[in-house]
C-alpha cells in the first residue's frame, strides 16, 4: 500500500512530504484528505489534480475522504490571491457545497464525506482562541509565503483571511481525532496551511499525522492551466459541456502533454515516457498525444457517455467531414457545441465577416478576413477563399444551420431562424 508514494513520486506528483515515517505509516490501509472550499458551484480543471491523488490512493487500497469547506468557504482561503476574496452568503455556500458534492460520483468509488462548517461553527470564538489560537505563534503565521506577498501588497490581508491557517489546521486535528484521517493533500500553495494543522495535532495530542503537496497545473509557458477563452474550465457538464472540455485538452501544446498525462490520468509511466519521446522526435500523428490525453481525463470526469458525446462532436464539427453535417446529427450535439441564433432576415444575404463579428466569435471583420485569405476560415467544414462571402440560403442546412470554423479547432454553429 505505501507504494503508492513510489508511484506517485515516479510521476512527478508529489512536490513535497512532511513527515519522514510516511512511507512506513502507509503499509496499512490509511484514511487521506483533501479539502474543497465551495467558492462557486462547481470545481474546475485545477481541483482535479487533488481529486486524481484520493483516487490513486483508493486504488492501492486507501480510504479517500472529500471535506467541503462550508466553514472555511465563509472566510476564504488567501492562498494565491492577490486581494481578498469576495464573501459569499450563507445560502450560496451551502448551495454550492451540494452542487460540487455531485461531481466526485465518477471519480471515486467510495469517498467519505466531512464539511466543516458542522465543527468551525459550533464552535465559540473565545473558546476557539483558549483552546487553538494559543498554539498558533505569530512569527510562523506571518513567514508564509501566502501571508507575506499579501502583506506586502496594496490591499494587505483582513484579520479574517490570516486567521485561515487557523481554521484549516484545527480541522486536520478534528478529522485526526475524530476520523483517525492520519494524511492531508494539497496544491504547493497549501504547504504551510498543511504544516500549521501537523503542527497543531501535535501539540493538542501529542500525535503525529502527515502532509503531501503536488505542483500546481501550470502550462510550459508559466500560465496557469485550466483557464480558457470563455474563463475557467468547469467540471460540471452544465457549464462546460463535455465537448469543450475535451476540446480544452485536445489543443494542449505537445510540451504540456506529458506532464498533465503524469498528473491527471492513470495511464501507465511507460506509456507516457514513449508518448514523451516520440512527441520530441516527430513519430507520431499530429494531435495523436492530445486526443488520447482527452479522452483519459475526459473519461475519468464525465465517464465513457461523456467521452461518446464529445468525439461525435468533433467529428461533425471537423474540415473535410461535410458527409455527416445533416440535420439530425447537427441537433443531436447543437447543446455541446457554441452556438448563436440569427433571425433570417438579418444572416441570409450578409456578409459573413459580419455575422461572425456580431456573433462575438471573432474581434474584428478584418481578423476574419485575414483568417479567410490565409486559408484558416470553413463553412460547414469547407474553406473559404472568398473575405467578402455573403451567406445564402444554400448554405444553410435543413435551412436554418451552419458551422463556421476558425482553423481546425475553433468551431461556431449559427441557428438561423424564420420570424
């Protein structure tokens, strides 16, 4: 069972470990965290890698435990922030603690489920600070990295957000002594948090407990990864449909694709060292890495359906595939693809750089001209030649839909209808 930190390690996973006995403690089935705080109603591609670290330990046979931060979620984790989080209200909290609940059912078998907010807010203020805050020491609070860049910036930190630390180390004392949890998991940014909860445990009990960090999901450019155009990339089909999701990670640069295969699939190290070498060396179809990287992490949050439903997206919406653009195919995924309705009169007899332009799709007529003279414009998956081409009804299938596609990737259904 502790070989799980062999693996994990092998993969690049673990950016940091705190406690040296880990490995040995791990021989026997353990009970292991990581904490979601309820900031929106959905998690997003970046909560994924703490999901794929519960289940990778479920799979060498230890007990995954998910806590919801509705206690935490009520003061905000400052972690990473350069001002201070915007407070959400009771009731969105607790809605939002239900919603993203949901999207652990594909993930994990089993999981335990703990939410803060049942202990944090039972719990006195005064009685919090006799019990807990006098463990806390002022001069490691404030050596936190999270803590110091926040200091030292214009809007500073409200004694709410410092007091996070607090809340987030007392609840891996309350889930230690409660739940016997013995590990908690995070992001890099989560390290000193994590440490402040060991440290804690310690001095109320006297027992140890563990941390693991992984790296946080950053592109080979230094972005952050899981941010597209349209914002972040929700894990709730509802807000991004499988199909942009598979599509978010089908056009990731062949530089990235070996590292979010380490971190977010269970595909074999083998496997992923050859896809490595073969990307840097040129033996491979293009695009071939990223649609086996899609479909993996695609499978894993929306199952084999989710998998389905995206590829038969991108095979209408793909150059060249005018066979399958009819009727019924373009209705059966119209809900997974971006799309924008135009009444008749102002879309038949337009030009289409205009249509595009209203439609937000692209900035500017002229990007779109320069797009169509460079070869990189389709209309129902043909290309267009033409910068000046006004759409007609000949164009239109079944007489109210067509696919206008920048390059291979990008693609934009227009629903034209009669009054």
């Amino acid at each position: 069972m502790s070989n799980v930190i062999k693996e994990l390690q092998k993969r690049g996973f673990i950016d940091s470990i705190a406690g040296d006995e880990l490995d040995r403690v791990m021989e026997k089935p353990i009970k292991a965290y990581v904490g979601f705080d309820p900031t929106a109603d959905s998690l997003h591609l970046g909560n994924l890698v703490g999901i794929v670290a519960l289940k990778w330990l479920e799979k060498f046979g230890h007990q995954p435990v998910v806590l919801l931060g509705g206690g935490t979620g009520k003061i905000g984790d400052p972690s990473g922030k350069d001002k201070e989080r915007p407070l959400l209200t009771k009731q969105l909290i607790e809605a939002n603690v239900q919603a993203i609940k949901k999207q652990f059912e594909n993930c994990l078998d089993k999981p335990e489920y703990f939410d803060n907010d049942t202990w944090l807010s039972s719990y006195g203020l005064v009685d919090f600070l006799r019990d807990v805050g006098k463990h806390f020491r002022l001069g490691p609070m404030l050596s936190k990295e999270s803590v110091r860049t926040r200091l030292n910036s214009e809007e500073g930190m409200s004694f709410t957000e410092f007091t996070y630390q607090m809340l987030q180390g007392y609840d891996f004392y309350h889930l230690f002594k409660n739940e016997e949890v013995m590990l908690q998991i995070g992001g890099s940014d989560q390290w000193g948090n994590i440490t402040a909860g060991i440290e804690v445990t310690r001095k109320l009990c006297g027992s140890s407990v563990y941390g693991m960090t992984f790296p946080l999901l950053t592109r080979s450019d230094g972005k952050k990864f899981g941010k597209s155009e349209d914002g972040a990339v929700w894990l709730d089909p509802q807000k991004v449909s499988p199909y942009k999701f598979y599509q978010y990670l089908y056009r990731t640069p062949d530089a990235d694709v070996g590292q979010l295969m380490r971190l977010l699939t269970f595909m074999e190290l083998d496997e992923i060292i050859e896809i490595e070498i073969k990307l840097k060396e040129g033996g491979l179809p293009v695009n071939s890495a990223q649609e086996r990287l899609a479909e993996e992490v695609t499978r894993f949050v929306h199952g084999d359906e989710g998998v389905a439903a995206a590829k038969k997206v991108t095979e209408i919406a793909a150059p060249g595939a005018d066979a399958n653009l009819n009727v019924d195919a373009i209705e059966a995924v119209r809900g997974d693809m971006e799309n924008v309705k135009f009444e008749k009169n102002e879309a038949v007899g337009m030009k289409l750089s205009d249509l595009v332009c209203k439609a937000g799709f692209m900035s500017s007529r002229g990007e779109v001209s320069r797009l169509i003279k460079n070869g990189g414009a389709y209309l129902n998956n043909q290309k267009l030649s033409d910068p000046a081409y006004l759409l007609s009804e000949k164009d239109l299938i079944g007489g109210m839909y067509c696919i206008f596609g920048a390059g291979k990737k990008r693609k934009i259904l227009f629903v034209v209808e009669s009054k």
